[in-house]
C-alpha cells in the first residue's frame, strides 16, 4: 500500500516537473532527455531510449541506463520489433520476454526480462518509439505502461513542435524564389567560417556572381520568365559545387558562393569551370534577348585572409573584383589583387 502510494506520487511530481520543464521548448533533444529522466525515475527500469524515425532512417536521441552506447549504432525499420511497431501502430508489453511473441527478435546474450516499447504517433504516422527495458521478470506494470503512453504523447506534441519551428526557421534563411540561402544566412555563415579559418589558419574564398544583361532578358521575356532564369542557374551552380560549398542568392540577379578550405588558386580553377557551364548551356530565349546571343555570367573573387579578416572586408573585395569583371566586356573572371 504505502509502496504504491509512493510511486502514485513519483507520478504526480514528474507530471508536474513535466509540465514545468518543457514548457513552450522547441528543441526535441532537450525534451526528450529531460522526458528519459523522467522515464527512469518513475519507471525503475535499467535503460531508456528514444528513437526517432524518419523515412528508413533512425535515430537516437536520447538514451541512458545502457551498458553500450548507441554511438555509430545503426537502427532500420526493417528489424523486426521496429517494423511490427511501425506497421501495427501498437506497443510491446511484456513482463517475460523470451517466452514473449518477440522473443525471436531477443539476440543471445541479452538479459532483457521485461520491456516496454510505445509509438510515437504523430498524424497518423509512427515517428518514433520509446524503449525501456529491465533485467528483472514483471518489473513493469499498467501504471508504468500509462506513464510511457502519456511520455509518448508529450513528444508526439514535442516532434510537431520542433516540425514547425524547423519549417519557420528555413523559412528565415531561404530565399523563396530560388530556394537557395538568402542574404542573412550568408553572413551568419561567413562570420562562422571567419572564427573557424582563423582558429585553425585555414583559407576560404568567395564568389561574387552576376547574370550579364539579365535585366535585358527580363525586359525581354517577362518577370515569369526572369525568374526562372534565375532559379535555373541557381540549381546549376549547386549540381557543379561541392556539399560542403554554400550558394546565396545575394539579390536580384547577383550570387555569392562560399568556398570553404580553398585557397584562391584553386577557386580561379572552380570560378572557370562554372563560368564555361554557363557559357555552353543553352537557355530558352537567350538568342533573342542577349546582346551576345547567349546567357553568361561575370565572377569576381576573393579569399580569406588574403583579401580581408572580416566580413565586409572580404565581400568588398569580391564586389570589386566582379565590377571589374563587367567593366571589362562581362562573361569572365576577376580576382581581387590589392
């Protein structure tokens, strides 16, 4: 008596601490340690994870109690206790687990005796599961099983949380023509690389892009048509960059692509590659509307710290030097030289 009354209270405290803790947080890994806390305190089991599912993908986010990390660990929805959650949208409950309906999925050596395992239902959908297991035999009961249901359900609200703020904060540093970064996130990212290239002396370059005439070929075909000139070269530009480049719609019809961990020897070598990308591609209308019958671009490029060791000084730089580029008859590279 005295015993459950205990644990009712454990329950009503971390209810409480619940509400208290999470609150308006939007970051899904701080809810769900706090909730695996929680989990292993009211519960007693020995170990607690989370797991969230996205597409074939799964991933870990919180977990504790285990006496193996789940570092480097590979989860898939194929394995059998997670497809049968997956596909039944039901739990696991189960107080002697090798004599249980899962005990083939049990690996020898395991001395798991009781375990729960809920979905995380979110739209109808299975996004995660939570695990909890225990060494001991009926070491759960229906009163953990509803703590676990209820866990389930303040990450279900957690996950479409963290969905929205995701979406909102895209929204914030992608620019909506082109679906490229826009202006602001690209100088969050070349302040970022400035303090890493100057801890470790390393170098990065930037370039500075501009569509030659492109205000001829909008005047020419229409805004519709402009902007999805614009959108195309964009997507042209991320196919020939690596992952690690970042391309940024800087506005209108100008770009600026950063260059980490390259020094301006070779960013000249990635500069003309893209410009003959261009110059060889063939767009709808070019002939009518260009003066050289063709859509070409004018680059100008600059590095860190050759060039610059802040921000403005770099962008300058590489401004300059596409300025001279279009001074100097367009579809062509210049590199800031001081």
């Amino acid at each position: 008596m005295a015993e459950n009354l205990e644990k009712k209270l454990k329950v009503l405290s971390a209810f409480l601490d619940i509400d208290r803790s999470i609150g308006a947080n939007l970051e899904l890994k701080k809810v769900s340690k706090i909730l695996t806390e929680k989990l292993i305190s009211v519960t007693g089991c020995n170990g607690c994870a989370i797991l969230i599912i996205n597409g074939d993908k799964i991933d870990v986010i919180s977990e504790s109690g285990f006496l193996k990390n789940f570092d480097g660990v590979e989860f898939s929805s194929s394995m059998p206790a997670i497809k049968y959650i997956i596909e039944s949208k039901s739990g696991i409950f189960t107080n002697d687990l090798k004599n249980s309906k899962i005990a083939s999925c049990v690996p020898d050596g395991c001395n798991m005796n009781s375990m729960i395992c809920e979905p995380v239902i979110v739209a109808d959908v299975v996004k995660g599961i939570i695990h909890l297991d225990s060494m001991k035999n009926n070491a759960f009961d229906e009163e953990d099983l509803s703590f676990v249901r209820f866990i389930a359900g303040e990450i279900a609200l957690a996950l479409e949380r963290s969905l929205i703020y995701e979406e909102v904060k895209n929204l914030s540093v992608i620019d909506s023509l082109t679906g490229l970064f826009n202006r602001r996130k690209m100088e969050e990212d070349l302040e970022n690389e400035i303090l890493r290239c100057e801890r470790y002396k390393r170098e990065f370059s930037v370039f500075m892009i501009d569509i030659d005439w492109f205000k001829k070929y909008n005047d020419y075909h229409g805004h519709q048509k402009g902007d999805d000139l614009l959108k195309e070269i964009g997507s042209i530009f991320l196919k020939n960059l690596r992952k690690v480049d970042k391309v940024y719609r800087y506005g209108g019809e100008e770009f600026l692509v950063l260059l980490p961990e390259t020094n301006k020897r070779n960013a000249i070598i990635v500069a003309e590659r893209l410009n003959r990308i261009i110059a060889q591609k063939k767009f709808e209308g070019e002939e009518e509307s260009q003066p050289s019958g063709k859509i070409t671009i004018s680059i100008g490029l600059s590095s860190y710290p050759l060039d610059g060791l802040r921000k403005d000084e770099i962008i300058k730089a590489a401004d300059s030097a596409l300025y001279r580029a279009k001074s100097h008859g367009r579809n062509r590279i210049c590199v800031f030289n001081n």
